[in-house]
C-alpha cells in the first residue's frame, strides 16, 4: 500500500490513506496511546481520499502510528483466533 504524506516532522505527521476504515481505526488505536496529542481524519469530500493528521508530545510520531499498527494486528489476530475456535 502507497501512501501520500503531505507533512512528516517528528512529531507530527500528515498522511493521505487508502480507505476511510483505515484512517477511522488508526485514529481509535492512536488515541489509546499516551503520549499522542491529537490524531483525527479529514475527508474534504467525499470522492477524496482522508488524509490523518497525527500529533504526539515526547515520542516520535512514527513509532507512535508503528505501535498502533501492532495494537490493531494483535487485535485482529486475537479475534481470528477466536472465530475459528467457534
């Protein structure tokens, strides 16, 4: 997957996402970590793509979106694993 960045500094990070579930589920996980200040997607229409905009404090804004990657894979796997047992 392809990604667009609009802005990357090291504490803030602008980047345009594939999909809207995507951008919607790194915003949820990114907000469960402490040292992000804000994260929240924009669509300026909706035949455009949302673009995430993430702010942290102390922690380097890519290892806070890498840990919330992590987060959400743990998560899916868990509940995979879960499904199949049924």
């Amino acid at each position: 997957m392809e990604l667009k960045f609009l802005k990357q500094e090291k504490h803030e990070v602008e980047v345009e996402l594939p999909s809207l579930t995507l951008a919607e589920s790194l915003r949820v996980y990114l907000n469960k970590e402490s040292d992000v200040t804000f994260a929240a997607w924009k669509r300026e229409h909706m035949t455009k793509l949302p673009v995430l905009r993430v702010k942290t404090k102390d922690k380097d804004v890519k290892t806070a979106v890498k840990a919330a990657v992590e987060a959400i894979e743990k998560d899916l796997n868990a509940m995979t694993t879960e499904f199949k047992s049924l």
